[in-house]
C-alpha cells in the first residue's frame, strides 16, 4: 500500500475534473451544472467503491493462492 494516500488524492483529482467537465457539457446553464456536479460526484464516487469492492472480493475468493 506504498503511496495509498497520495493515488487517492490523485484519483479524486482526476475524478472531480472529469465529473466536472461532464456537468458542463450536459447542461447550457452554468447555475444547473454547479447543482448537478455534487450529486454526479457522489454517484460516481460510490459507483466506483462499489466496483472496487467486488474487485476486491473477487481477488479474495478467485485469485487467492493458499
């Protein structure tokens, strides 16, 4: 877990520009985008948990070696 810290703050950074930039290219208005972009984040923030979990869950149960 060498640098855990330091991917998640990059991953959170790449995350916020992407769901960011998504906002504003599906709404015309700006003052929707801004009340859009914290609800998208926490979708795509929970979205992504989830796929980590059943990655971790599946390495656990398939991948393991003893």
């Amino acid at each position: 877990m060498h640098d855990l810290g330091f991917h998640a703050l990059l991953f959170l950074v790449s995350t916020t520009v992407i769901v960011a930039v998504s906002c504003m290219f599906s709404e015309p208005e700006d003052a929707a985008a801004l009340r859009l972009f914290p609800r998208r984040l926490a979708r795509f923030l929970i979205g992504s948990a989830i796929v980590l979990g059943v990655m971790l869950a599946l390495e656990h149960t398939l991948a393991a070696v003893s």
